[in-house]
C-alpha cells in the first residue's frame, strides 16, 4: 500500500514537473514577442533562435554588398561598437532581391563584411523580404504599421526596424536613412533608456 501511495505520488510529481516545463517554455516564447519568437539560419550556418535577443532593443536591417547604400555597413558597425554593452544587438539579413546586389555565397558576404567593414555584429543567412517567397519574420514586420515609414514591402537594401526590450516593432525606417542619423540614435537611445516589461 505504501508503495502504490509512493508511486502515485512520485507520478504526480513528474506530471506536475512536465506541465510547469512546459508552461515556462511558453510563457517565454509569449514573452519573447512576434518578432523574436522564431529561428534563424546564421551566415556560418548555425541555427540561431532569436529569442535569445528578448531583453535588447533590436535593429534588424536587411543588407546587400554591391549597393550605392553598401557603406551603412560603416555606421551600422559603429552602432554596434557604441552599444552593443548597453543592450542593442544589430542583426544583419543579407537579400539579393534588389537590383540583385548580394550575389555572393554565405562565404563571400562574410568575408566581404568583414574585410570591408569590420562587421561584428549578427549576420545571417540570405533571406527574401518581399513576394510569395518572403520570410515569416519580413511577413510579420512588413505588416506592422509604425513610424516613420509605414508598413508595405521592403524598398530597398537596408530598410532598418527597430526592435523594443519586448519584442515589439516601433520604428521603421527607409534606406536612404543612415544608421548614425539623428532620428535613428534618438529612437535607439529612447529604447534603451525603459526596462523590459516582466
């Protein structure tokens, strides 16, 4: 009888073990919003969940290396360098949709980037952005309706949005603006500046 009693029991507490998991990992991938709750080829290959970013404000730009705007690599790196430590993480989405200016393999935009550029922060692997074949991550993005661009298909290389400490989208921004312009330093300061939600 003691036995079946602790059997019962320790059944009980495996279950209850199981479900508590389970609601954790949920709660975390809520926590982690509509953006970051999803995985990621990196540009070396690896699988990389974006969850991982949920806490840092985000700025997700998509990038191609035989552009006129090819040289915001310089200031995207510079952002990086300046604050990275205070919790912004650039991530950089290779796409050769426009003008078909990011030809290269994995291989060759790595070394590109880094031989030009320096680049340090998070590449990954070519993506497309717009049309039947776009990314879930650019399907959620394109859809949100934020300042100062609007929601719609990506324009051009290195359209940038701007991630909050909670997963959400705030800011979207053209091309032509430069990484280091005034209206994208004050909206990336603005984000760092507030605690995450929870």
């Amino acid at each position: 009888m003691k036995r079946r009693i602790a059997v019962a029991m320790l059944f009980s507490f495996v279950a209850v073990a199981l479900l508590s998991a389970d609601a954790a990992e949920k709660s975390e991938k809520k926590e982690a919003g509509p953006v970051l709750n999803r995985k990621m080829k990196s540009l070396s290959g690896k699988t990389v969940d974006l969850a991982q970013y949920h806490g840092k404000v985000v700025l997700i730009v998509n990038t191609a290396s035989e552009c006129g705007l090819t040289p915001q690599y310089e200031g995207l790196q510079n952002l990086h360098e300046k604050y990275n430590e205070k919790g912004l993480a650039v991530l950089g989405f290779p796409c050769n949709q426009f003008g078909k200016q990011e030809p290269g393999t994995e291989k060759e935009i790595s070394e590109f980037c880094t031989q030009n550029y320096g680049v340090k922060f998070d590449m990954f692997s070519k993506i497309e952005v717009n049309g039947e074949n776009r990314d879930q991550l650019y399907e959620y993005l394109t859809a949100q309706d934020v300042k100062p661009a609007g929601k719609g298909d990506i324009k051009w290389n290195f359209e940038k949005f701007l991630i909050d400490r909670n997963g959400q989208v705030v800011a979207r921004f053209i091309p032509r603006t430069e990484p280091e312009s005034e209206e994208v330093i004050k909206a990336i300061e603005t984000e760092l500046a507030k605690e995450t939600k929870g």
